[in-house]
C-alpha cells in the first residue's frame, strides 16, 4: 500500500521565508533517528505493530516502515494508517489493505473503526507510533495516538511514541480547553486547541492527566528546543496531508479550520487551503476592510477570487471570492482569535448568506452544528450570534494559561 505515484519531491514543503535569520537551523534528530543507536528494551524481541503514514521516515528520508522491518532485534507484523491512510494521500474513509513491499497487513484506523481491535492485534506484542501533527487539537493524527494508548493499556502491551518537533512551535498556546461534553475525534480529550506540545509529550499528559495508565515510553528528540518552529531546524518537511500542502496554511489552520463548520470554503480544492477563505456570495472586499481596520496582530486580509477544483466538499469547479490571511509576523499573529473574529465578521456584514454547517441529518438540535463539535464548545457559537465573542475570547485567553501550568510537568524540552 505504500507505493504510490506521489513522489517525496512533491510532498516536500519548502521553508517559509519568514524564519527568523537571528536563530541558524538546528540540527534535531528525530525519535525514528535514535532507534540507529539502541532499540528501547520494551520493543527487544517483540512482535510489533507500528502507526505510521508517510510523514513517518528519518532524516534521509527512509520510512520507518523500513527501517523497522529490517531490524533483527525485533518483528514487525502490522501497520496501521490514520486518517488519508498510510500514504496521505486519501479523502474520507479508508479501506484496509496490503503494504506492496512487506507483504504486512495495513490496518486502518480512519475506517470501520479508529482504534485497533483485538483481532488486529491478536500476534503483537508492542505498539509504535511514529507520526508528524501539526500541533492543534483538532487534527486527527495524536486522537489516534490518544485512543492507541488506551487499547494499548488496556491489553497491556507497551507503546513507544518516536518524537517529532511540534511544526509551529513549542512556546505558544491559544483557544479554549474542550468542554465537558464534547468529546469527538477532532476533540478526544480536554486540551488546549493550540497546545504547544510534541506527540511524545502529550502523550504524557494524556497519559497521567486522564487516567490512561499505558506502558508508555518516549524516544525523545535531540536538538530540539520549545521556541523552534519547523523551519528553523535541519529537518526535511513532509506535508501531513492533501489539504495542507502550505506552510502558512499549516500556521493559519488552528483557526482557519472552524471555517469548516460554516458554508465558508475552508480554501480545500484551491493553491491554498487553510490560508483563504470564500464563497460565490461572499463581499470580499468589504470584509478585507473590515478585518483591516482591526490592525491585528501579525496579519493582514486580502481580498482574492480563486479557483476550486472540481469534486471538492463546497463550491467544486467554481471561481469564488474570498479573504486570505497573509501572516506578517508569526511570533505575534493568533489565528484561533483571528479566525474567529472573521466569522463573526462575515456573519454580521451579510447575515442572510452565512450559514452554520449541520454535521448530522437532525438539522434543528443546535447538538448537531458541526461547527460546535470543531470549537469543542456549545458557546462560541452562541457568542458570535450575541455579539459577546470578545468576553469569550478573553475566557479562552484564561483557558490557555491554566492549560499552562496544566502541561509544565509534561515538557521534555
């Protein structure tokens, strides 16, 4: 399953040129790199199942599918693909399959189910996991890690998390803690939105802070520091997935992916998702203004007409008008805030094109707003419609710091 006509050139980012110049590239190794010097004894002689899709490969670029299965000092037997499947390259649910070049069963864990089952594990011994976030709450990829962990407790077989440097950074950490209630797969457990954590150290967290007791064991990152961003290391950069191919629109996507849960196209189908938004209706040009005279910190909007590939969710094969976010300082720009503030911008300016996007058939139970289920919060929703979205962004201002001091014994790095 893991060949595929994608090459590695392709799914290569290049740097953002907004890296700071005052800090040279650090050289970090990766978890997957520290396996060439010693294998953790939990894993010596075990049957393995790994986690894993294509961002999951060292620093030359070798996937840890192979170097995993050429080790003599222990046995892979299965691999498990999350969600867009072991290549990345999938759109909604994924089937299970076969890897071409080791014969292994591929499991999916974006399909019939998104946790490992007991057949599936039924000859394994340990779990690895050995994916690349992008460092939000809502993005699938650590719900995986967190549900693994708990199967894994409760078969009582040890999980190795190989580390990967949270791509926007380690220092900041924004939006509200998920609300009791709202436990989703973009919302497994009650986090931050931005949390500022590795995989390895929110498994952690996860793993004392919410009770999962599992065998846990961190290979961690050498040369990695909180205040580094992606591009100020040495690392090669995989796109995670098809919809964030943009290094902007990975720093843009903590907020740019409620856009999501209204009739707004998220920018998916265009050159830059998670970096624009629109739609046929939208004034664009009267919202750009709008959010400009705002002067928020670290962006400016712009008013774009761009094209959607045929076949996407909202508006596929049409032009449509809409406001992109050009980040103009990172350190500075809050995209959760920002995102917001949008919303509430555009459903103010033209209240009788927005919508907010059912997630269910039962399109009166407010319950069932997919845009409540992304924010973790039957609140916000309601604030924008209020006009009291100001005071809950000062809640969640509050909710950030205490998740703060809720993470500190967490911190590897």
């Amino acid at each position: 399953m893991r060949r595929s006509c994608t090459s590695l050139a392709a799914l290569l980012i290049p740097a953002l040129a907004t890296a700071s110049p005052a800090i040279a590239q650090a050289h970090v190794r990766l978890g997957v790199d520290r396996l060439a010097d010693s294998l953790p004894k939990v894993l010596s002689g075990k049957r393995v199942g790994l986690i894993t899709n294509h961002t999951g490969r060292d620093r030359a670029g070798t996937p840890t599918i192979d170097l995993l299965a050429a080790r003599k000092d222990m046995k892979l037997v299965v691999l498990f693909g999350p969600e867009h499947g072991i290549r990345g390259v999938a759109s909604g649910r994924v089937s299970d399959d076969k890897d071409e070049k080791t014969g292994l069963p591929v499991y999916s864990l974006f399909g019939e189910t998104d946790k490992p089952t007991d057949a599936m594990l039924a000859n394994v011994d340990a779990l690895v996991f050995d994916i690349q976030d992008v460092g939000v709450r809502q993005y699938t990829y650590l719900s995986t890690m967190g549900l693994a962990m708990q199967v894994a407790a409760q078969k009582r077989i040890p999980i190795v998390i190989l580390d990967r440097p949270n791509p926007i950074g380690g220092m900041i950490v924004e939006g509200n803690i998920r609300e009791p209630g709202m436990e989703s797969f973009v919302g497994l457990y009650p986090i931050a939105s931005r949390h500022g954590l590795t995989a390895g150290e929110l498994a952690e967290l996860y793993n004392k802070e919410f009770h999962i007791n599992a065998d846990l064991h961190v290979v961690r990152l050498q040369g990695w520091k909180r205040e580094l961003w992606i591009d100020q290391t040495d690392l090669p950069w995989v796109k995670p997935s098809p919809n964030l191919p943009t290094f902007a629109g990975i720093m843009s996507y903590p907020g740019t992916v409620f856009f999501e849960g209204t009739n707004l196209s998220e920018g998916r189908g265009s050159d830059n998702p998670f970096e624009q938004t629109g739609a046929p209706w939208l004034h664009s040009q009267e919202v750009a203004d709008a959010m400009n005279v705002r002067h928020l910190p670290g962006v400016t909007f712009v008013a774009v007409d761009y094209a959607v590939a045929p076949g996407a969710r909202k508006y596929g094969g049409q032009t449509i008008h809409g406001v992109r976010q050009v980040i103009t300082d990172r350190e500075t720009y809050r995209p959760i805030a920002t995102t917001l503030r949008l919303i509430d911008t555009i459903r103010r300016l033209q209240p009788n094109d927005f919508q907010w996007r059912h997630s269910t058939a039962s399109p009166n139970a407010p319950e069932t707003y997919y845009f409540d289920t992304l924010t973790g919060s039957k609140r916000t929703r309601a604030a924008i419609e209020n006009g009291t979205l100001e005071t809950l962004l000062a809640e969640w201002d509050r909710d950030a710091q205490r998740f703060r001091e809720t993470r500190k014994p967490y911190l590897l790095y």
